[in-house]
C-alpha cells in the first residue's frame, strides 16, 4: 500500500513511524529541506522536497498510484487543497488536519466539495476524550465493548478487595474466566502482564464472555452515571481550551479559562457564551487562588507547554481538586506522569494518529475498536492467512509490555487465551495496546515475518 504524507512535522513524523512497522510504501513530502534530511536518516522513507498544495508537485510523485494522502501541515488551506488536489488527480483515499475554530461548522461542506475522506482536528479529538472522562466518567457498564458473545467491563479495585495485592498470575487463579487488559493507575494506563501487581484504588478493565461480564458487573456495582462536575478552571486558551471550555459550558458547567495572551483573550471573549476568560498567567498560584482554584471540581492544563501542564496539573492535585487532567504531546514523561497521580493524561498525537489509522487499516482487518481513557486501543481484529500472529503459540511472539491479545472468537466458541494459544485463520482477534505504540499492531498484520516481529 503506498501512502503520503504531507509535512513533516510532530503529527507527520508520529504517523510515519506507527505506519513504518506496517507492509506501507510511505512518501514524506515537505518544503523544509533541513526536517527531510533529518527524517531520511532517522527513517527508511522516501522524501521529497516541495510545496503539495501545487498540481506539478502531486504529478511528480505520481499521486494517482497512492492508496492515501495525509495533509499535516500546520495551514489548514494547505491540506484542504493538497488532499482535494490529490483526489482529483486520482488517488484513492485522502485525509486532512482541519485545526481553525472557524473550519468546525462547515465540516460537512468540506468533505462533501472537496471530496475529502476524512477531516481529523487532534484538538477536537482531545476534547472529547477529556469531555468523556469529566462528564461520562469513561464508565463502561456492563461492556461498552462488545462483540457477539465478549464484553469488556471497568471498575475499581476497592469493589473487589480480594484482588488487590494479587499479581496477574494469582489474579488468573481467581478468575479463570476473564483477562486483565488494563489497569488506570494515577493518570497512566497499564497494559498488565504476569509480574503487575494490583493497587488499591486501581481502575480495572475486564474482559470475558458477556454472561460473567454481566454477573460480576452485578456484583461491583459498575453503573452509567453522570457526573457531578459543575465547576472547572481551564489553563489555556489555545485551541484544546477554546473547544473544551465550550463543550462544557453548553453541558451547564461554570467554566474559568485562563488565558496569558491578552489579544487572544479578547478573541475567546467574542466568541465563547457563559465563559469566564481571565488575562493572566495560569502558573501564578497567587491568582489562581485568587479565582478560586480550590473550589473546582476539576482542573485541565492545556497550555502548550508540557512541562508546564504537568507541573500546574501536580500543583492542583495537591489542593484536592479530585480531577485533574494533563495535555502532553511527548512520550519522553511517561515515567515521571506515573508518579504525579494527575488523573488523566493524553496526548493529542497518539489519539490523531490511531484515529486516521483506523481507516488505513479498514474493516477488512480491524473490525471495531474503542478508546480506553484515551491512551489505550481495545480493537477486534479479523485474522487472515498470512498474518505474522497466524498459527503461531502467543508465547512464541513474545509480545512487548504495552500489547496483550485479550480474546479469541472462533465460531461459537470464544477463548481466553494463554501462552500455548495459537490464532487461527477466521478468528475474531481482541487486542489491547498503549496507542503510543499502535505502530506495533501493524507488525502482526504484516506478513510472512513471524521471525521479525520482535523489537
């Protein structure tokens, strides 16, 4: 499959690399020459130098050979007219980032125009997933997820105390019938494995046959609830806080969203309803309790600076703010956020990249799929003759820590499996996996490597 990418920026690179652990023919194109020689060497990619919104640069690539063209670039206008461009010119699937505020209400009219597959907006992505956990609380019920006779459930591991303390392995012995494929431990999401040992206080996905899925959500109580957020101060006023503080203000919350640029103020004021904008700077404590942080029910760090997200988002925690949600855009703090205990944090790279994935890959190979907490993929994949994971012991693949192979459906029959497991050509394959590593998925679809698969 041959695919292109236009610009070669932080969402272009993140995309090239989950892409490259695939069977893809992948082309970067840029007008940075500096950022391609860069990109050529780090990866085995083809590169090319030039403006794509122009009709002599997509004939030269010979864009009617490509299955996808994926705009990046940080101008809304060129990946509207790159990918527009390239449809008409004959490839056959294109995808652009629309990021402006002014581009959400005419999406409908984009795609249809323009004739474009899909308009991915990684702020509008984030949003959402922060509105899922502030308002719906990710709660599952008694499996969000299902697929014929499998259903995944989530809860705490203080409703079942028997469990913490327990290593998977003892946890297995205790319940045969269903698999630990996550665990939210103080912000992070855990893909557990044979030495991970239960906490309290832990949030425990679940998955297993619906009849003992729904038998033990009636035993931890698991319930769809709306939560009691009424107040929340946003640090922010890019565009994840713009999108987020109107979401939640249309919901009835009482939103503060504090904002250091004065011009940019002036804007959200002109165009956000019932918010309170404040002009200052969000890392001053002083004016924070000035505006009465420690009577938020939540808190969200949105400024483009991770380091300064985390770091107010710490701050926050320790005023007892119960939620307290991050936006981080690098992998480099994944170790240092699993100490914090901030609440939530996500990345708006991995959520766009997993997201435009999705439609590389198609129903012929994942058949559906759902976020956990944002960081995590639970998706049901078809198995194929000449998968690498095909006919193969699952302990032979020796999967990394941040996959597990959750559920097998054959037929009738649905498996839990263990490590003499083998996946058979026409089962239906559930997989969880950490979405900054989704790339590694595509190595199980790959073919014809089963004795390469490993990093």
């Amino acid at each position: 499959m041959k695919i292109a990418i236009i610009g070669a920026g932080k969402l272009g690179i993140r995309l090239t690399e989950a892409l490259l652990d695939g069977d893809y023919d992948i082309t970067v194109v840029d007008n940075n020459e500096k950022k391609l020689d860069i990109l050529s060497q780090q990866f085995d990619v083809f590169t090319v130098l030039g403006d794509a919104k122009t009709i002599e640069l997509l004939n030269r690539i010979d864009v009617k050979t490509f299955d996808f063209l994926i705009a990046t670039t940080t101008s809304d206008d060129t990946n509207i007219l790159a990918t527009s461009f390239a449809k008409i010119l004959g490839c056959k699937r294109v995808i652009a980032r629309v990021r402006e505020p002014e581009h959400m209400n005419q999406l409908d009219f984009l795609r249809e125009h323009y004739n474009i597959d899909m308009l991915i907006n990684p702020d509008l992505l984030i949003t959402s997933e922060i509105y899922r956990y502030l308002v719906e609380k990710y709660t599952l019920s008694n499996g969000i997820f299902t697929s014929r006779s499998i259903a995944l459930i989530e809860f705490e591991a203080d409703k079942k105390q028997q469990l913490i303390g327990k290593s998977m392995i003892e946890f297995r012995t205790i319940m045969p019938d269903m698999m630990m494929v996550g665990i939210s431990r103080k912000g992070k999401m855990i893909i557990p494995h044979g030495s991970t040992v239960i906490e309290a206080h832990d949030l425990l996905y679940l998955i297993g046959e619906k009849e003992n899925v729904f038998e033990l959500a009636s035993r931890v109580h698991t319930k769809i609830h709306r939560s009691s957020v009424q107040k929340v101060m946003i640090i922010g006023g890019g565009k994840t806080g713009y999108y987020l503080a109107d979401r939640l203000s249309e919901y009835g919350a009482f939103v503060k969203l504090i904002e250091r640029d004065k011009e940019r103020c002036h804007y959200l004021a002109n165009r956000l309803e019932n918010v309170m904008i404040l002009h200052g700077d969000g890392s001053n404590v002083g004016l924070l309790t000035e505006e009465d942080m420690d009577e938020m029910d939540a808190f969200v760090t949105a400024t483009g600076y991770d380091e300064e997200n985390l770091l107010l988002a710490l701050m926050a925690k320790t005023h007892g703010i119960e939620d307290v949600i991050s936006k981080v855009s690098h992998d480099s703090y994944t170790e240092l956020i699993s100490k914090l205990g901030i609440d939530v944090v996500l990345n708006p790279l991995d959520i766009s990249a997993t997201t435009v994935l999705r439609l590389i890959r198609g129903a012929k190979k994942v058949i559906s799929s759902v976020l956990l907490q944002g960081q995590a993929e639970l998706m049901e994949v078809y198995a194929q003759e000449g998968m690498s994971m095909i006919n193969v012991p699952l302990k032979d693949l020796k999967l990394p820590d941040y996959i597990i192979i959750a559920a097998i459906h054959r037929g009738m029959e649905t498996i839990i499996p263990d490590g003499n497991t083998r996946i058979k050509p026409g089962d239906r394959v559930t997989i969880v996996c950490m979405i900054s590593n989704i790339g590694y998925v595509e190595k199980l679809f790959k073919p014809n490597i089963r004795l390469n698969i490993l990093k």
